[in-house]
C-alpha cells in the first residue's frame, strides 16, 4: 500500500484545518475568560482595600482607649479625691479647696497622653 502525493497533501490540508480550528477555539475561550479574570480582579482588589480601611479603623480605634485610659484614670482620681463639691467650707467641702481642685483639672489637661 502506497501513499500518493495527492493523498499526503489532502491529509497536510486537513491537519492545517484542524489547527485553524483549534487556534480559534483557543483564543475563543481567551476572549471569554479575559473579562472574568478583569472583573476577579477588581473584586479582590476592592476587598483587599475594604480590609485594609476596616484594619486601619480597629487600630484607630484600639489606639485611642489606650491613650485615653491614663487620662480617665486620673479624671476619676481627681473626682474620688474632691468628692465634696457640693459642701460648703465648714463642712471640708469644695468651697474650701476651690484652687486645689481648679489646678488638679488644669494638670490634667495640659499633661500628654
């Protein structure tokens, strides 16, 4: 059994058309997937975005009840010492210790967190 020439060629021509079709069914599915891959990756960059805005409020927020604690804390020391505003002089109140309790709340103030 011999393979003519004209038999050599019809089979190069359907192997050729065979890899037209499937070159076009490759870059049918890269132009299919291509808007996928885009529209995936603007997902996940707006939710790494998200995570990160969210990340930075709780290290906001954490940050801040730190730096406030001391500053209560000596708020209320000052408040439990001059628990008598409301007595009058003979009775040891506020009345008496007027400018003791007005510097307190100054120091308070000015002194950094």
């Amino acid at each position: 059994m011999t393979i003519t020439g004209r038999e050599i060629v019809e089979r190069l021509i359907r192997v050729e058309e065979g890899q037209k079709r499937l070159e076009q069914r490759i870059q049918d599915v890269e132009t299919q997937s291509e808007p996928r891959i885009t529209e995936l990756r603007e997902f996940l960059l707006w939710g790494v975005t998200f995570a990160r805005i969210f990340a930075l409020v709780g290290v906001v927020i954490w940050d801040r009840r730190t730096a406030l604690a001391p500053a209560v804390q000596r708020v209320e020391m000052a408040l439990r010492e001059h628990a008598g505003i409301g007595r009058g002089a003979e009775e040891g109140g506020m009345a008496m210790k007027g400018a003791t309790y007005w510097e307190a709340l100054q120091e308070v103030r000015e002194s950094p967190c």
